[in-house]
C-alpha cells in the first residue's frame, strides 16, 4: 500500500533569544515537533543588557501547505 503526500514545502523561522537554559529548551522542542536546525547558531553581545543573544534557524518540510502572512509557523 503507498501513501501519497500532497505537494512538498519547505517552512523557515528564526529563533532568538537570551543565551540561556530557557532558548535550548525552545529550540529542543522545534526540535521534537519536526523541525530541523538549519545552518550554525549566531550570537551577538547586547551591550545595553550585558547579555549574548542567540539565533537559530529551523526549518521544517509540510505537505499540502498554503502559505498566507497569517500563519503561525510555530503551529505547524
């Protein structure tokens, strides 16, 4: 028996966040939901708060997907 998926897309988002436990724990769970790491992390200094700030970019294949501005990719 085969499965046919609809037409492929690929979905982007870019996390970012203080360098601490809570931004591993929401990229973890992009990580659980599907989503794939894409590319290095980034880090930058906020001199003003005298915190690193990381980034992250994920993304994730869906099947049968219409993009519109609306869409909360991180429902997906």
């Amino acid at each position: 028996m085969s499965t046919t998926r609809g037409k492929r897309s690929t979905v982007f988002r870019y996390l970012t966040g203080p360098d601490d436990a809570e931004f591993c724990k929401r990229v973890t769970e992009a990580l659980s939901q599907g989503w794939s790491l894409y590319g290095s992390p980034t880090l930058t200094f906020d001199a003003t708060k005298g915190r690193v700030i990381c980034g992250q970019a994920i993304t994730k294949d869906v099947y049968d997907f219409n993009y519109t501005p609306d869409v909360n990719l991180s429902d997906l």
